[in-house]
C-alpha cells in the first residue's frame, strides 16, 4: 500500500495513508504482486475487530465509531469532503459518501465506476471529485454523473496514487509509469521540458501559496505558480508523502528513516519532540491546529507540543489498523481502520479527572479558578491538566469524608456538611464538630454561613439548626425538612422544604411561598438568588421570583428543564440549568422576553452527551450541582464525574450550506434528483430524500419542509430525512427543504425540486369535460323522460274526465232532455186544443218557448262536455268571442296580442284556460270596471302562457286574503281549474289594476302527435 495524500478545499489538511516498508518496496517492482500484497496485508489485519467506544478518554475529545453494523465501509485507503459537505471515502470495494448519518455506496447517474477498487479520492474547489483507480485510470465526478478516463484517453494501465492541480489549474496524475497533466480532455505525459524523470510517483500536494509538490522514486520535485519546468528540492525526501504544515512549512515522510524532512522553508533544521520517536506507522496527518496524528497497526497517536503522548488504543477503535486520516472543513478528525471508520472531535466541556471519593461530592468555587470537590481541593489548566490535593486525610470507611454541601464563612473558614458532623478546613487544618447530642448522626443537607459568624445547617428529618459564632446550637426557623439553602445581601436567606415550599428569611421575617404563589416545581432542589430575583429549580422545573410570584418557565417544544439541582445566572443575563437531560443555557435576551410576557417560551441550547457531557444531574445533594469558578469557567457535578465549561465559547454553526434533495420517486423507486423530473400517469405516492451533510453533530440538525399546494405551511420534522406524500394529483410541484444549524436556527438558503406528475386519461381536462357533457346530456334525457312521464299522467287523467263528461253527457241526453222534450210534446199538445187568443195558451206558449231555449241550452252543453265544439274556433278566436258576449254596453272591447307561432291547444286544456280567461274577462267588466283589458297569449317552445291585464280598481286586499268573495266561486274556481292542470296561476293586484298568468308546461299545453310514449317528442 502506498503513501496517499488527500487535499481538502481549504488546502491545509492532508491525508496520509502509509504503508511503506522495505519489503512492500520490492513488491512495487511488480505492480500485481504488490496489489496483491498490499491486500493481503491488509486483510491479515482484519482478522480481529473490536467495538468502537463513544469516547475516547485518554484524547479527551469526543470519539464515535462506525462498523460493518452501522454500515460503514472497510479498509478505506483515502478521503475527502467535497465543497457540499459530503465526506467521500474511496477503498478496494468501491466508493462512498457519508452526511454523517448514513454511509451510502455511491454510483453515478450516468455511467458506473471503471472499477470498484478505488486508490485515491481528491476534492477540488469547483465541487468536483476527482477519482483514482487502482487498476489503472482517473475519473471526474461533478453533480452526480461521472467523467471516466482510461489509456484510450492517454493514462497508461498502471495505479493511479494521486490527483492534483497546480497553481495555474492544470490537473496531475500520479502514476506509477509516471507523471501525466489532463489538456484538451487528455491525457499528455511531460515533455522533458518539464524537467520531470519518468518515475513511480506517489503523492501530490499543493501548498498554500499555489506549489504543485509531487514525490517520487528520484526525490521530490515542484512547480511553483507561473513557472514552466519543475525543480527538484535539495533535501533528501525519503520516500513517504508530503504535508504542508499550518504554518507554512513543507515536509515529507521518509518512511525508510522513519523520520520528518523538511522541505521549506530552508535554513529550518530543528525537530519538535512530537515528531520523533514515531516508529514504523501506517498513516500520519497533520491538523489544522499542527498537532501530529498517529495511526498505528494496534492504534492512534495524537501529539502536541504541550502532551506529545495522548493515544487510543486498538480496542477503543473500530477495529486495527489505521490506513487513513484526514480532517475535514470543520475539524473533525477521521481515521479509517480495517473494520470501520472512526470520528475524534473536540468536546466543548472537558472532563475533570478526580477520584472517585469526589464524583457526586459536595462542590464550591476558590478564588483562583479552581474548586473544592468533595474532600479534595482540584485546579485545572487551561490545556486541561488537572492537580488534586486532599483537604484532609482520607478515612476510608463509611459516610465520615462524604460532604454533601460547602459554605464560606467571612474569615475564610470552608465549612462542609457530613454524616453526623460538620467539616471544618482552615488552610492545613480539618477537624469535624459534632452536631448537639440530642440530633444523633444524620445526614446535613445544606449548609449557610451567616453574615455574624454563625452557621445554617439543614438536617435531615430534623429542620433547621443554627450554629452561634460561639460555637452553642439552636433550632431555628419553621419546623419541616430543608432540601436546599442559599442567601444574598440584596434579598435575604432562601430555603426550599418539602415537599415543594419555598421560605425567604429577610428582616426578622419569614414568608413561606407555594402553589397559591405560583410555585408548581415539585421537590425543590436549586434555589440561586440573583440581585432582586431569585431563581429556584426543582423535579417539574424551573421558576422566577419577582414581584412577589413564582412564574414557571417553559421552554420552546414543551421543554419543562426537569431535573435542576444546579442554577447559575451569569453577569451577561444568561441562565444556566444542570438538569437531568443536560445542561441548558437560556440566553439573558429570552429572560428579558420571558418577563415580558408570562406565557412567552424561551428559546434554549442544550448541551448533552454529543457536546462532551455525560450522565445526569444529581438529585438534591450535592447542593448547588453547577458553580461558576473565578476564571469564568463553569463546573458541573454530573452523576458520571465532573466537568468544566467555558460559557464564553459558543457552538459553531454547522456548515453553511443549503440541503440536499438525494432522491425523489414512488416509495422504493427513488431516483436522483434532475433538473425536470416527470413522474407517469398513475403516480400518486411519492418519498422524497434529503439531507445537510454536517460531520461534526448531525444529531443537532432538524429539517423543515413545504409541498407548495399541498401543505398550507411549514412542515418541522425533526432530525427525520425523507418525506411522504400521498394521493398527489396530477400537476406541477415544488418542493422545498430547509436544514437548521447545530443550534437550531434556521438557514435562510433553502433547496428546491421542481416536478410534474402526468395525469391518467380519466384525469385530463378532456376527459372531465366528456364526462360532465355526458352528465348534462344524462341529467337532460332524465328530465325530458321524467316531463313525458308527468304528461302521460296528466294526459291519462284529462282522458279520464273527457270520458266522464261524455258519461255526463250521454246521461243528461237520454234521460233529463229526452223527459223534458217529451214533456214539451205532451204540453204543445194540450196547448194547441185552446183557443189561439185564450190567455192561457199565451201563457203557455211563452212557458214553451222558454223550455225549447233550456233544451237548446242543454244540448250546447252536452256538445261541450263531448268536446264536440272543438276545433271549430281557435283559442284566440274563442276568448274574442266571449269577451264580445261579456261586453257591457258602452264599454271598450279587448286588445288581444299573441306571441310566438299559435299551436293548437290539447282539448282539456283548450276548454280550462278558455274557461280561466274568460272569468278573469268577466270580472274585469263587472267587478273592476276596467276601461282596458289586454289579453297577451305566448305560444312558446318550453311554456304556453296567457296574461290578462286591466287597468280597473283592482281586488281589495280582504278578498285576495281569503282567496276570493264569501259564496262566490269565480277566483277559487280560477286556482281549482289551475291545478287540475298542473298549471301555475299568478294573480298581482293593485289599485292601478290587476294581472292574471296562466302558464303550463308546453308538453301538457299543446296537442300531442305520434308516439305518446316516446321521450323524444
């Protein structure tokens, strides 16, 4: 296995994959042969694995590890991250990228890999990777699709090691038959211009400044920005890789020396210590910070100038054998061992290392940037060194070196409370006072030092008991047990009782505070005075005294910070919690917020077990859990040991980059994301992948994302990374996808995808139309089937009552004026005896001509119920007639106006309306004594209608009420023939005259011809 260079964006990290050896030296001699062993070799070291470890506490920084179970590939051999932030890694079985969640074997969208044995991955600063094979060719992947270059295109069948530009953007390939520059899209060897020998070449790298190194068989050459030939460095260069240091040196490996070479500056001969003493490594990188890393066949190194020796052993790694390193944009370290891949970050709260007799011990800061813990005394240094001093000597057995709380009196005296006793430490000195007889050994919760001299300890079970400056005890405040105590100048003795009261001691006044003031946080466990407010934590949370309330305080999510037995506030308005999830900071802006508005909930950073803490807070002692030191520092007591935070430095951001939409399609079926993405008819499911490559804390990281047209607002899903839809309809889409930072602010860059789902044939706009003109032309036929019906009916029921009259009328004729005409006979006859000049006859005869009128009346009837006058006058000709009949003397006769082409009417209807015309006529003339009646008829294709109008005095309002006159039948008789018809009569009526309508339905209307049957008439 070679040495491999790999060069971040920033061009100040390289990746250094070692191998070397005398007898893998020869093997290159035959580049099968030494593939082959350098595999075999590798394989050899696979054959024990162990399990990776969270962290790593000999580094103190934070470690996580990846294997075979997590997905992670094996015996990487190099790596980059391109300018998106995805982390490629390049190995005998193939290529990879990893977001930091997951490790997906990548294959380009248009073409795949020449081979899966990859030697060597290379980012450049335009977002392309560059690939190299070990069997022989390069490759340039750029937005998914991937440009291959083989001997056709002028690189020769051997292992590609390395893949650089130089200052002027030219594109080197390191072969092992020499160097090769890419023009034109091939592939040229040197001229001898160039000053370039044709060797094996191994590794490339770019410095900072622009100069191309390359290191080969015959020494390491470069060509600076501009120049035209390269130069050979006058130092002996070994045969390793090349580095550019942070501060602007060059140097190689020379792994045959298993020493550093320093290329440049020149002049420069001395050697940190951390560079010697290396032994035989298989890969090396120096960080951004210039720390030296190790990795070793049983584990890594990481040397400094201040601790050269810091390691980890192989059984805390994914498994032996480190082949590769590299740091990537935000200063993670990865290693890449024979089983997995391995992570070292920086923890931004360091662990303090004690004894075990101080882990959960009683806690308060010195003056000097240290603390007390327990019995010890601890300082710790800026670069994390940690000295430990004993207070006293330890006893060894039982609760006698147990301190569950520290106090400071005003002479300096360091007071602690204990089983049975108190503490007392005066500089050397440490002596226990025991409590008064009638207590017995128990436990001290809490103690106070008072402003005179005195003490306040809290006992277990017993209250609270104060020790006078003379040294005499005595019972002191409200009976019940005290938790947790705390005082301040600005606002008196505080103390929390169970099970969830709190006391405030000021003035010779004691006031006790509960549900009824707003205090709803359970047992409590902190209380932290802070100027005129004070803050008190407990079990359900953490609350705010002002104004004399407690107000809970809630945080965004429904975050209750449960748990708290440590509260600090600092000068800047930030609050601090050490609580049972972690430790939280509320920034003094949210407090502000929170005051202002009692239901507000303030935003929060959290920081857990990703950010170096571990464990959970204590529970009611040690009291406080989290102190501030004299150096600004915090120390926070969790159940797991102790740990120190500087609150000044804050979480940086995760890269500021927009997220990555991977795939997109029907669950499954995803497909790479396009710039024109059409889905075929039938799709109405769809899952979409995105990611935000963030190496260092990916956890943090929380999506949101918007289906314009579908979702009415954001959609917050947490650290989730697909979405679903369903029952999509067919038309376009955006999609938009948006990542948070470490932080949990959102990024204003967000990322779209663009799509059009093609509808069925039943869901064009074509087909919706043929379906609702089948729809009208449906509902049409319904109804015309449905009228023909209703005319059926109404033509069978008027059949039925021209039927009846002609009964009516056969029985009148033969029995009523067949009995009257023979009477009339009988009469003539008797008549024609008397005299012609008798009175009598007169009389009679007169009486006979009457009854002759009654029979000729009685006839014309019968010929109108057998409907035997129909037909001879039309329907207009009919009303002309008897309005002329109906026309007083002196008055103006009708004005008749006809619209639309006359149909003859059916029979009933015929005599019906004439009939309804006719009384509205009559009353007209006799009732209203209208000067002008206007009869209008319109014979129309969907109604028939007749309208009778006059300009007459019109119907009083009494009669229209009741429907007509009392004992008069001429309106009601009207509205009886109206519905007999299934016609509509409306009657408008005022003192300017009155309109009559009669409308009907052109189907009931006008006389019916052919099949009566059919719906198409």
């Amino acid at each position: 296995m070679l040495l491999q260079p790999a060069y971040p964006l920033s061009g100040d990290l390289f990746l250094y994959n070692n191998r070397q050896s005398s007898r893998l030296r020869a093997a290159m001699k035959s580049p099968l042969l030494g593939c082959l062993r350098a595999f075999f070799v590798m394989l050899a070291f696979c054959a024990s694995s162990a399990a990776g470890s969270p962290s790593a506490a000999t580094l103190k920084l934070h470690h996580t590890s990846w294997t075979a179970r997590d997905g992670a590939p094996a015996m990487i051999l190099s790596m980059t991250q391109t300018k998106d932030g995805w982390l490629w890694l390049g190995g005998p079985t193939g290529l990879y990228r990893f977001d930091g969640i997951q490790f997906e074997q990548f294959a380009p969208s248009n073409a795949p890999l020449l081979t899966r044995n990859v030697s060597v991955v290379n980012a450049f600063g335009d977002g392309s990777l560059w690939i190299g094979y070990r069997t022989g060719g390069a490759a340039r992947l750029q937005g998914g699709r991937i440009h291959n270059y083989s001997e056709r295109d002028g690189l020769p069948g051997r292992a590609v090691w390395s893949v650089e530009q130089d200052g002027a953007g030219r594109i080197w390939a390191a072969t092992a038959q020499g160097m090769y520059y890419l023009e034109n899209d091939r592939w040229q060897a040197p001229a001898p211009s160039w000053n370039l020998p044709a060797d094996w070449y191994k590794t490339l790298m770019r410095d900072r400044e622009g100069t191309l190194w390359l290191q080969g068989d015959s020494g390491v050459y470069f060509l600076r920005p501009g120049a035209a030939q390269f130069a050979k460095a006058p130092v002996t260069s070994g045969t390793g890789v090349l580095f550019s240091l942070p501060r602007g040196e060059v140097v190689s490996w020379d792994a045959t020396r298993a020493r550093f070479n320093r290329l440049a500056p020149a002049g420069q001969q001395a050697y940190p210590a951390q560079w010697q003493g290396l032994g035989d490594p298989s890969s090396l990188l120096f960080d951004r910070q210039g720390a030296l890393w190790v990795g070793h066949k049983q584990g890594i190194e990481y040397r400094t100038a201040a601790e050269p020796f810091r390691s980890v052993p192989q059984e805390r790694l994914s498994g032996p054998a480190v082949g590769a390193l590299f740091e990537d944009r935000e200063g993670n370290v990865w290693a890449a061992t024979s089983t997995g891949i391995d992570r070292f970050r920086s923890r931004r709260l360091g662990r303090i290392d004690v004894p075990a007799a101080a882990i959960g011990a009683a806690i308060m800061a010195d003056d000097e940037g240290g603390a007390w813990v327990g019995g010890f005394h601890v300082a710790a240094s800026d670069t994390g060194a940690v000295r430990v001093t004993p207070l006293w000597p330890a006893n060894g057995t039982g609760w006698a070196d147990m301190l569950t709380s520290f106090a400071r009196s005003g002479d300096g005296t360091l007071w602690g409370g204990s089983f049975g006793a108190l503490r007392r430490i005066r500089g050397q000195e440490s002596g226990r006072i025991a409590l008064p007889a009638a207590i017995g050994n128990i436990m001290i919760n809490s103690v106070v030092a008072e402003p005179d001299g005195g003490l306040l300890a809290a006992l277990q079970r017993h209250g609270l008991y104060r020790r006078k400056a003379s040294g005499d005890w005595e019972k002191a405040g409200e009976d019940g047990e005290v938790n947790v105590m705390a005082r301040s100048d600005a606002s008196g003795l505080w103390l929390g009782y169970y099970p969830g009261r709190v006391v405030n001691a000021a003035g010779g006044k004691w006031r006790s505070y509960g549900p009824a003031e707003g205090l709803a946080i359970g047992l409590v466990m902190a209380l932290h005075p802070h100027g005129a407010r004070v803050w008190a934590g407990g079990d359900n949370g953490l609350a705010l005294f002002e104004s004399g309330r407690f107000r809970q305080v809630t945080g965004i999510n429904g975050e209750t910070f449960d748990g708290i037995s440590g509260i600090v506030e600092l000068e800047n308005g930030d609050l601090w919690l050490n609580a049972t999830a972690g430790l939280f900071r509320i920034a003094g802006a949210e407090i502000e917020r929170f005051k202002r508005g009692p239901d507000y909930r303030v935003q929060y950073q959290k920081l857990d077990q990703l950010d170096g803490l571990e464990g959970s807070a204590p529970r009611v002692v040690p009291s406080p859990s989290l102190v501030l030191a004299s150096d600004g520092r915090l120390w926070i007591v969790r159940s797991t040991g102790l740990f120190r935070l500087d609150p000044r430095e804050q979480l940086p951001p995760s890269p500021a980059q927009p997220a990555i939409i991977k795939t997109i399609g029907p669950p499954g079926e995803g497909r790479a994301l396009r710039e024109a993405v059409q889905f075929a008819p039938g799709v109405s499911a769809l899952q979409l992948d995105y990611t935000a490559p963030s190496l260092a804390m990916p956890e943090r990281v929380k999506f949101r994302y918007r289906l314009d047209g579908v979702d009415t607002e954001w959609q917050e899903v947490g650290g989730r990374r697909s979405a679903f839809y369903s029952n999509l309809a067919p038309g376009d889409y955006r999609f938009r996808v948006a990542a948070s930072d470490y932080n949990g602010a959102w990024s204003a860059l967000h990322t779209e995808a663009r799509f059009t789902i093609v509808p069925t044939m039943r869901q064009t706009w074509w087909f919706k139309l043929l379906c609702g003109f089948c729809l009208l032309s449906a509902a049409w036929l319904a109804y015309r089937w449905h009228i023909q019906r209703m005319a059926r009916q109404m033509a069978n029921r008027l059949q039925e009552r021209v039927r009846e009259r002609e009964r009516i009328a056969r029985e009148l004729h033969d029995t009523l004026l067949q009995s009257v005409q023979s009477l009339i006979l009988h009469i003539h006859a008797a008549v024609m005896k008397l005299p012609a000049q008798d009175m009598l006859r007169i009389q009679l005869e007169t009486a006979l001509q009457q009854a002759d009128d009654v029979v000729d009346e009685g006839r014309g009837r019968i010929r109108e119920l057998r409907g035997e006058e129909e037909g001879k006058l039309g329907f207009p000709d009919a009303i002309l007639a008897a309005a002329a009949r109906l026309q007083p003397h002196g008055a103006s006769a009708i004005e008749l106006a006809m619209r639309g082409t006359p149909r003859r009417l059916d029979g009933v209807v015929y005599q019906e309306a004439l009939a309804i015309v006719v009384e509205a006529i009559a009353n007209a003339y006799q009732h209203a004594h209208a000067s002008r009646i206007t009869v209008e008829l319109h014979y129309g294709g969907r109604e028939f209608r007749s309208t009778v109008r006059d300009d007459g005095a019109g119907i009083p309002a009494g009669i229209l009420d009741e429907g007509g006159r009392q004992d008069h039948w001429g309106m009601r008789g009207m509205a009886e023939r109206a519905a007999r018809m299934s016609g509509k009569l409306t009657l408008r009526s005022s003192p300017a005259g009155t309109e009559w309508q009669l409308s009907l339905p052109a189907a009931l209307a006008y006389t019916r011809s052919g099949d009566q049957h059919s719906i198409f008439r």
